[in-house]
C-alpha cells in the first residue's frame, strides 16, 4: 500500500467513524417521542415560532412551478435512510439540509456546520412554511414568498473554541412573519437542570417537526446540554424556552439517530432513557449576541 493509499484508507475510516459522526449529527429519541406535525400543535405561541422558523435547501433541488412558485424533488424519507416501514413519518417528503431561525427581517440564524460562507451561500435556498397540513406528497410546491436565497453569511463560526452558529443574510426583507426573540444570559441562567425546552425544525429533512418536553441537563458559557428529540438536519434549529418562547440556542451536536436491525434487515430510531446518552449540545443565545454583536 503506497503512503497516498494509507493516508486516504484513515481518512475515510475517520470520516465514517461514530466520533466523527457525533460531531455533526445532534440525533437520537430521549424517552418518548414527542416530535410532532405542526398541524397537531394548538400552542399560538408555538405556531407564531414555527412560521419564522425556516429549512436550509439545496437550490439544486428546485425549479419552476405552478403561479410563479417553485417546485422541489425531495427523495422519501423511509426508503431513503433504509428505515423499517413502521418508522414514524416513513412516507413523508425529505427535503432539508439543516433548519434556521428568522431573528431579523432580513437575518436567519442557524449552525456554522450547516453553511460556509462562500459556496455554499451561492447554493443555499431558505423555504419558510414547509410543512404538513393533512399530507405532504412529492414534490412538494412552494408559493414565490416562501422562498429567498441567501445573499451573504454575515457571520460564521465553527470552531471548538469560539463556538458553532452562522448568520445569513437573505436576498430580500420577509415581511409576512416576525423575527424571534434571542433570550439573554440573564434568562438563561436562569433556567435550573430540569427546565423544559421546545425545538422546531426538519429532522432529517422531513417537514416542520415540534418536539416539546426537552429537559436541560446544564450549562457553561458557551453551550446548554440537554435532552430533547433531534435528527440529523435539526441542526441549526432555534432551541426554546417553553416558558417564555425565546431562543436559548441553536442545536449544533448530539448522538446517533439510527441503529441497523440484523433481524429485520433494516435502521430503527435510537432511543435513550431520558437521562441516558451523552445529550444534546446548543449553542447558548447569549454567546452569540455577545459574539456578532450588532450587524
């Protein structure tokens, strides 16, 4: 084996190994699975969250639709990630890459991991309202004024030290939904181990999921660890105050989402009891308004 050979056989055994993949995967069901369509939420304050809340898309997957409007291919989730049938949302579009937050008319805030600043900007296209009504079928349609593209990353980190969260600036204002409020350290230290927290987001890409009865297990400066119901492509998800319906962080890291079944030949859900597993990691609202200060 020649010394190139060597280096790409470890690189690739890094890539796929579970240290690595913890990195940027914030996935796994703790306790019991409380991840709903936003059809079935009755909480206004939830709803008002849930509509500045946005999926990070492929531009790649879209094109021309119905009334000026475009259309998107997603793939299925199920046959997708190779899931046993009786997964939740098995039929369900896959579409998201990460998910985002409106915190300014023009300003979504999401995981640095999720968006570099120059590539993946020019590929970037941010969908607001992609959800489930009744039933969502592929492909799915979205109106002109759902959709923007992002123009520039305004601020960018990924990095141990300084922290995981990205801001984009998007092509135009939106003016049919108010940006969310970011909470402060005051708030956040206020939260004590047990304090329950609300995520929004696309796991693993599907339609808009809420996922209520998150319990913070504790914090430092930077990030708050908790356990709360996430998938791969939450990341980037605005985390909640379930009292006060502010952002107390962006969901950056956690476990694994799937273990193959030898028996059924197919990936089943992980699930860890509700203080199991190493939790969720978010990096804290008040780290990042402290860092980006006004922009």
């Amino acid at each position: 084996m020649t010394w190139l050979n060597l280096v790409l056989t470890m690189l690739f055994s890094w890539l796929l190994s579970p240290s690595f993949a913890q990195t940027i995967h914030p996935d796994v069901i703790y306790g019991k699975d409380t991840r709903v369509d936003l059809f079935e939420v009755h909480e206004p304050w939830i709803l008002s969250a849930a509509k500045s809340t946005v999926a990070l898309v492929n531009r790649s997957d879209l094109t021309s639709g119905p009334d000026n409007g475009y259309l998107f291919l997603p793939t299925v989730y199920g046959p997708a990630n190779q899931l046993c049938p009786e997964e939740r949302f098995y039929s369900q579009p896959s579409l998201a890459f990460c998910s985002g937050s409106l915190i300014a008319p023009n300003l979504v805030l999401t995981a640095g991991h999720c968006i570099e600043p120059r590539s993946f900007c020019r590929e970037t296209a941010l969908v607001f309202d992609y959800a489930v009504s009744t039933e969502l079928k592929v492909p799915v349609t979205a109106k002109q004024d759902q959709v923007y593209f992002c123009k520039e990353v305004v601020f960018h980190s990924n990095s141990t030290r300084y922290g995981d969260y990205a801001i984009i600036r998007l092509d135009r204002p939106v003016t049919d939904r108010a940006p969310l409020v970011l909470s402060d350290a005051t708030e956040e230290e206020s939260l004590g181990v047990g304090s329950e927290l609300t995520l929004i987001g696309f796991p693993k890409g599907l339609p808009e999921k809420v996922a209520t009865g998150g319990k913070l297990r504790y914090h430092t400066q930077k990030l708050l660890l908790a356990s709360i119901n996430a998938y791969y492509n939450n990341s980037g998800s605005p985390v909640f105050n379930a009292k006060t319906g502010h952002i107390v962080g962006v969901l950056v890291e956690g476990e694994e989402d799937f273990i193959f079944d030898p028996k059924k030949q197919c990936k089943v859900t992980i699930v860890c009891p509700e203080a199991g597993c190493s939790g969720e990691e978010i990096t804290r609202s008040s780290w990042i308004r402290q860092k980006i200060g006004d922009i």
